[in-house]
C-alpha cells in the first residue's frame, strides 16, 4: 500500500475511533484489510 493509502486508512481509523454515539470495536488491521479488498474490486 502506498502512503497516501496509508494516510487514508489512518485518518479513517481516527476518525471512527472517536465516534462517540456509538461502541465501535475496530482494529486497524481489519480496516486496512477491508479498504485493501474495495481496492481489489475496482
């Protein structure tokens, strides 16, 4: 994954972590991996 990506993903993680209406349970992993198959689709 390129940097930018890398960017992307961590903004997003931040970004969802600190989402405070609801309990999120996230591991950045799976995000990662998750954004990584949208990728893949395209």
């Amino acid at each position: 994954m390129n940097p930018k990506s890398e960017q992307l993903v961590d903004l997003i993680f931040k970004k969802l972590k600190t989402y405070k209406n609801k309990k999120i349970f996230l591991d950045k992993e799976t995000l990662h991996k998750f954004i990584l198959s949208l990728f893949k689709e395209n």
